[in-house]
C-alpha cells in the first residue's frame, strides 16, 4: 500500500506542516498564538485564517502578508499551503501527536520567557522534543519587557532591533548569551536564527513579543523554511490516511465524538474506522466531519459545518457511535476496500503492546496511570531512563479507580511496600479510590508534570530508605578488630570498661564483641564509647578509646576480665550473614575497601557461607 501510495505522490504537492508550542507556564505560549492567528481580527477571514478543531489553518497567503516587511530584505518563496498550528500548547497534546512512538507534529516552538531563561517545564518540553526528535525553534519572548524598549509593532526582529538604544541592545546581548549558556548545560547549541553558523548543529533562537507582534514574521517564515528545505520528503503528500486522535470529547447534540488532526490523506463521511479504546479495537462508521463555522457565519444556528469529505492537513471533529472508550493520543485506521479488518485490528493491537512493551517484565514496580497513550508513553520513557530507572508494573488510562489501587496493593504481597504506589499524571482519583488507597496502605502520587512526579516519588523512596536504615542499624554490624591496651583496665567484670585501640575496621556503638582466640565466647555489646572523655557513636582505624560492654545474656555476665580473657586476646565485632546483607544494603556508602577485607576475615572465623 506504501509502494502504491509513493507513486501517487507529487514532488511539489506538499501537506501542511504540524506546529505545536510548548514551554513553562506563563512564558507567553497562548499569547503568542493568539498573535500568530490573529494580528488583526478585522482581517482574520480576509487573510484566510480558519479555525479548525483544535488548530488553526495558516494558509501561505496570510504568511505571505505577515512576512511583507521581512521579504524586501529577505525574499523567499512559501511552498507549503500553510501551517497547522495546534491550539492547546503544551505537554499534553504534542505527546498526543504520535504514532508508534514517533511523533507527528513536524516542528515545535519552544517559548522561553527572556526574563527568567529556561525553567523546570522548558527543561522538560526540551526533553520531549529530543525524545520525539522533532526539530524546533526557541521563541525567546517577552523582548518587549526589556527596559526602555522602544515599540515597532509587528515588525520583523532586526528591524526592532536597529531602533533599540545602546542599553536595550546591551541587555538583550547579555540575556542572549545567558540562554545560549543554559541551554549548551542542556547539550543544545542555540544562535540567533540570522547569525546561525549551522541549522544542523545550532538551535535557531528567534526573538519576539507576543504583545507588540514583533519577531512573529521572522518566526513565522523561519518556520516555513525550515519545513520545507529540510522536510520535504516527509511532507510530500500521501493518499495513505495518517490520522491522530487528540481528544475525546461529549458535545451536546452530537454525543461522544473525537478531535482528530489528519495529517494526511483523506476522510469521508461513510468510511470505517479502527480505533484503540480501553478495552481493545473499537471498529465504527464516520457518521459526520465538521469543523467550526467561521466567524462571518455566526448567525447561523450550528456551530460545526459538515463536510462530505476532507483532506489533510487538518483538524476535525468525527462524530461516530461506539466511540466511549476510544483513547486519546492513539491512531485512527482507515478501511479501505482492499484492508482486513482483522488484520486492523491487530494493528491497533500492536499500538496499545508497543507501550505496554515498555514496562517492567518482571512484574515488580510502581503502578502507572495518564490520561492519554500520549502522555503515558512519554512518563513511561522518562521512568526508564537512565537517570531516573523507576519501574513499572501496571499501566493504566483514565482517572484512578479502585481497581487500579486494588492491583497497585498487589506489591505488598511481593514484600515491596515502596512500590504499593499509583504515579497519576494529569488525572484525577475517584473517592472510593482514595479511600481504598488509605485501606490498603497504597500511596497515590498526582502531579501535572512528570518532574514533579519524579521528585515526588523520590523523596518519597529515600524516607523509605532512611526509615529502613533505622531499622536495620540494631542488626547491622560493622567489622572491628581491637586490641586490648593492658592500663586501662576500668572494670574487670559486667559491665567490663577497658580502652582499647582499634586495630583495624569500625567500632560503633551497638556491636557485639566475642574473642576468635577463646572459641568465639562474647563478651556482649558495646553500650558506650569514649574518646577524649568525650562519648562518641564511632571509633575508626587508629583511634584508642574506653568502651563499656554489657553483657546481653547470663554467661556473658559471669565473664571477667584476668579469668577468662586477658589483654593478650583480641576482640573482634561478632557478624552474621544478616548483618552482611544489612550493612551491604543500607551502609555500602560508609564502608571502605580494607573494612571490606576485614568483612572477609571474619566471615572465615564465624565460617560465614
Ligand atoms: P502561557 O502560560 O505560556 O500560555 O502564558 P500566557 O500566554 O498566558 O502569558 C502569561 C503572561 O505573560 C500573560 O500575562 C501575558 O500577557 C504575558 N505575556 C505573554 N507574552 C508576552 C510578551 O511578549 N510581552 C509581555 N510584556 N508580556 C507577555
């Protein structure tokens, strides 16, 4: 079908590219769109500017209006019909653009407040963007927020900049250098776009304002040109419908429908679609294809005009029955006259194991839970990074339930309690849940970032991690072997209290002594330590120190000192497997590699497997 889809293809016949805006909140995302669609409302249909579902069609002739100033110094031609910019800039929807894993919006805008320079969510859309390796642009904006600027408004960059005073420039110069700093500790090289070196090696930064308009030309062709020169190939049109569900959404009237981006291709009215829902493949016919009414037509009664049919790029609201439980950032299969539906459906099949593929086999891990495959998919990358290695044993979409809690306790049964914990990115948690959660000893952690789930989640593994330590601190034991020193004997019998020095290892309060050259009898615990008649919780290699030993159990209090041992016999820290694996597991950080080889010679003498 690819082979038959490549002949049809036309060189020049090139599709609308995807733009989707991402960055930190407040950084000016919604404005700058709202700028890029509409500088001018009065102008807004006469430029051919139309509303879609969920995006906005800017066909080349509003770009080539848009970009008149920046043409006498910067001609070029526009090949694309326009660009499709998608109207909920942020996380959610560019993870939604996806298709196996790749993503679908062909370019991103990256918005970076030139006040504060890159914060905690630019960090993270960066990181989507690399993982999606979808090429983008940095909108530094806000530059009219630098002090003193003068307004020129919409004006290409240069044009603003050329009437800046000294001091504008050299504030601009300053912060500029600044973000290219950060973002070269995030392993990006940024330029200015008109001062790029290399489109291949450096991020193009275009500044701009999305409340003067200024820079929106230049971001506006550079992201015709960027699309069309070093996308063409994958922007050439194909008849092969490549289709994206965004979301799912109940619309009076006209029931539970879903907004899809077509990307290419063509859908009709009629036509029978495979979709991915909750429960498995959900096959359906296209009852209706509206997009809105435009703005001149608002005196008429429906919101949505019909079509019979569409043609990528765009975006569109199917109406269809059966589409409940259709899952949202999951692709939309189209059969044609020469498809299987069976076979379909094994695709959508593969879709939903593709993401399932990317948890933890051995069944031992947190529970995880999104509202979307998109937003799934990208938590579940970030989870199995290297930096981060949570893992996964249960995945689920949609608010959490009880059920969803019921498996997460599952990991109590393992002995795992740390994993009995539900990571919610951006859905809610039904109050049944909640309570079930508190039943069952279950944490639920909820963020709308998936940093946030992350810090959560950590902070909460290194409490457990502290608490476990103060547990195992009364049974881990480290290595010590000491020497008697034969003038400081203080007390000859229960409690014993003689000096000592340490010969080799670490001797803490707590350790149980015995003495290897008397068949291993022991002595008892060490219940004080001093040094310098100062007490102390630890004595290392080197150091003398008196220490009192108490006897645990009754043979040990009959032990005296000149009887049954002397200054001759050495002492050593009495160990147990038990005491291995818990110094092991929780005082790794501690231990250095003779106290190690200590380990070693007194697991010889206790004939330690
Ligand atoms: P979003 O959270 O990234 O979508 O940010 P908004 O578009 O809602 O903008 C956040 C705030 O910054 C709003 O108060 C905007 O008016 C303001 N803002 C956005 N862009 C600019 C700009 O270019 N210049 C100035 N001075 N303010 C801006």
């Amino acid at each position: 079908r690819w082979t038959e889809a490549l002949t049809r293809r036309d060189k020049d016949d090139l599709r609308c590219p995807v733009v989707c805006i991402l960055g930190h909140v407040d950084t000016g995302k919604t404005k700058l769109l709202d700028k890029i669609r509409r500088t001018n409302v009065q102008d807004r249909e006469a430029g051919g500017i139309t509303q879609q579902i969920g995006a906005t069609y800017i066909p080349a002739d509003a770009i080539r209006d848009r970009t008149k100033r920046l043409q006498d110094t910067e001609p070029f031609d526009i090949k694309v019909p326009g660009l499709l910019v998608i109207d909920t800039p942020g996380h959610e929807s560019f993870n939604n653009l996806r298709s196996r894993g790749s993503g679908l919006c062909d370019i991103g805008i990256l918005v970076v407040d030139i006040m504060h320079g890159l914060e905690p969510q630019t960090i993270e859309s960066l990181n989507l963007l690399k993982m999606r390796k979808t090429p983008f642009v940095v909108a530094l904006n806000k530059v009219d927020r630098l002090y003193s600027w003068k307004e020129d408004p919409e004006a290409p960059i240069r044009d603003s900049f050329a009437q800046q005073n000294k001091d504008v420039k050299r504030e601009f110069k300053e912060r500029m250098d600044k973000a290219n700093l950060t973002f070269a500790e995030n392993g990006m090289n940024t330029a200015l776009y008109y001062e790029n070196p290399d489109v291949r090696s450096y991020l193009n930064v275009v500044p701009t304002s999305a409340h003067t308009g200024e820079g929106i030309p230049d971001m506006l062709q550079i992201l015709c040109k960027l699309t069309q020169e070093r996308m063409h190939e994958k922007l050439m049109y194909v008849d092969e419908v490549q289709c994206t569900v965004l979301e799912v959404k109940m619309v009076e009237g006209l029931g539970t429908t879903i907004d899809v981006i077509l990307i290419n291709g063509v859908l009709r009215e009629g036509m029978t679609v495979v979709l991915t829902g909750l429960n498995g493949p959900v096959v359906t016919t296209i009852r209706a294809l509206v997009t809105p009414q435009p703005m001149r037509e608002l005196r008429v009664k429906s919101a949505y005009v019909h079509h019979k049919e569409i043609r990528a790029a765009q975006g569109i609201k199917i109406v269809a029955p059966n589409l409940e439980t259709v899952i949202a950032g999951t692709q939309m299969y189209v059969q044609t006259p020469e498809d299987d539906l069976d076979e379909l459906k094994d695709e959508v099949n593969t879709e939903m194991q593709d993401v399932l593929s990317r948890m933890d086999k051995s069944g031992e891990g947190v529970s995880v839970q999104a509202s979307t495959l998109g937003s799934l998919e990208a938590l579940l990358e970030f989870l199995k990074s290297p930096a981060v290695k949570i893992p996964v044993s249960h995945i689920s979409i949609g608010p959490v339930n009880k059920r969803d809690v019921m498996s997460a306790s599952v990991m109590h049964e393992h002995k795992l309690p740390e994993y009995a914990t539900i990571l919610a990115f951006d859905v809610p948690v039904t109050q049944e849940a909640q309570q079930m959660a508190d039943e069952l000893n279950v944490k639920i952690m909820t963020a709308e970032i998936i940093y946030h789930l992350f810090d959560q989640f950590t902070a909460y593994m290194q409490n457990i991690r502290e608490e476990k330590k103060k547990n195992a601190a009364d049974i881990a034991v480290f290595p010590c072997r000491l020497t008697i020193l034969p003038n400081c004997i203080f007390n000859k019998k229960d409690p014993i209290v003689l000096g000592v020095e340490v010969a080799e290892g670490i001797c803490k309060v707590g350790t149980p002594i015995c003495i290897p050259s008397k068949d291993n009898i022991t002595l008892g615990r060490i219940i004080g330590l001093e040094k310098d008649k100062k007490a102390v919780d630890t004595a290392r290699r080197g150091e003398s120190v008196a220490m009192k030993i108490q006897s645990t159990n009754p043979t040990e209090a009959a032990r005296l000192y000149g009887r049954h041992f002397d200054h001759t016999d050495e002492l050593v820290s009495l160990i147990t497997r038990k005491s291995i694996d818990l110094v092991k597991e929780h005082f790794r950080d501690e231990m250095e590699k003779a106290d190690w080889q200590l380990m070693v010679k007194l697991k010889k003498i206790f004939e330690i497997q």
